[in-house]
C-alpha cells in the first residue's frame, strides 16, 4: 500500500473539509472529502509552494485529483528527494 506522509497530509487535510482527524489514505477520493475545483486551485498553489515544484497543465486534471494516492503519486513524480 501507498504510505502518504504527515507532511503531506497536513498540507492536504487544509483542503478537506469532510476529512476526519484520522489518517488520510491513498484511496480516500478527494471529491468525496470537500475538495471542489476552487479547493484544487488553492490546493495547487499551496502544493507548488511547499515543494517547489510547477505541477504541468497536462497534470491538472481529474485523474491527478481522484484520490490522496493519484495526487501523491504524480507529486512524488515530479519532485525527487520524494522517490
């Protein structure tokens, strides 16, 4: 299984509203924790800036967004100490 780090949690559960104060998992959808599309842009804006990275256009989409695990997954892609 997927482990999702604190950091990236915390950084995370700022953007959902829904989300328990229990652990997030990689198969927690997003949508279903209150991340709307307003929440997405702020949430990208806070992403880039915590590990700076530029998340690419082609990356902005629902798939990326699906779940903790898929936003995970393509953050860890674009930022190498992650790996």
């Amino acid at each position: 299984m997927l482990d999702i780090p604190d950091g990236f949690q915390g950084l995370l559960r700022a953007h959902l509203p829904y989300a328990d104060a229990g652990r997030l998992t990689a198969h927690d959808e997003l949508g279903a924790l209150g991340l709307d599309s307003m929440g997405v842009v702020r949430l990208v804006v806070d992403v880039e800036q915590a590990y700076g990275v530029e998340l690419p256009d082609e990356l902005l989409n629902e798939t990326t967004f699906a779940t903790v695990g898929s936003l995970w997954q393509t953050l860890s892609g674009l930022w190498p100490p992650l790996r």
